[in-house]
C-alpha cells in the first residue's frame, strides 16, 4: 500500500474515533462518571487499529514529516487513554476531566497534522 491511502484511511478511522470521543467526553462533562464500556471500547479499537496502520506505513514505506508528528501524538494520546480505562473506567472511578481533556487536546493536534499530511 501507498504510504498516501494509509494516511486516509487512517484519517477516516479518526474521525470515527473522534465522533465517539467527543460523545464520552459530553457523558462525562454532563454529569456522567463513566461512558459505557462498548463505547469505550469501540473508541481504543478505532484508535488503535489507525495507529496501527500508522506505525506500519511508517516502519515500511515512511511516513511524511508532519504525519511522523501525528503518529508521535496519537502514541502519547494512546498511552493516556489506557491509562485512563486501566485507572479509572475499569474501577468504576470517575473519569478525571483534566486528564480526559489533555487526552483529547493531544489527540486533536495529532488528527488536525494528519489531514493536513493526507489531504492537501
């Protein structure tokens, strides 16, 4: 595969991930303490499976500079959604809203430099 339809293809598993972001972190500003565990769920699989098609474009037919970038956030964004479903979520604990907003701000900057690698 081309390393420019890996990038689209991971950008569309995004923004599905994103959609189902954006809808646990409305649960969890409105009151909610946890989403529910298949939504979670869903979310780290999407999100997981673009990285994975990330790290796999990058090790084998690289990557462009600002999608590298996007691929170094998207592992840290990673790393705190685990921590937040090991931590939290599968404890029963409510989710901490600035942990889940950092988690979110790095993932966004990380999505906004892939499409401008994929896209333009």
């Amino acid at each position: 595969m081309e390393p420019l339809l890996m990038m689209r293809t991971a950008s569309i598993l995004l923004a599905i991930t994103a959609v189902a972001g954006v809808t646990m972190a409305g649960m969890r500003l409105t009151g909610t303490p946890r989403p529910p565990a298949s939504l979670a769920m869903l979310h780290g699989f999407l999100a997981g499976a673009a990285a994975t098609l990330l790290l796999y474009a990058y090790f084998t037919t690289g990557l462009p500079p600002l999608a590298s970038w996007a691929l170094l956030l998207f592992l840290i964004a990673a790393a705190g959604g685990v921590f937040m479903n090991l931590n939290y979520h599968w404890k029963q604990l409510p989710l901490p809203v600035p942990l889940m907003i950092g988690h979110a701000c790095i993932a966004v900057v990380g999505f906004i430099l892939l499409l401008v690698a994929a896209w333009r």
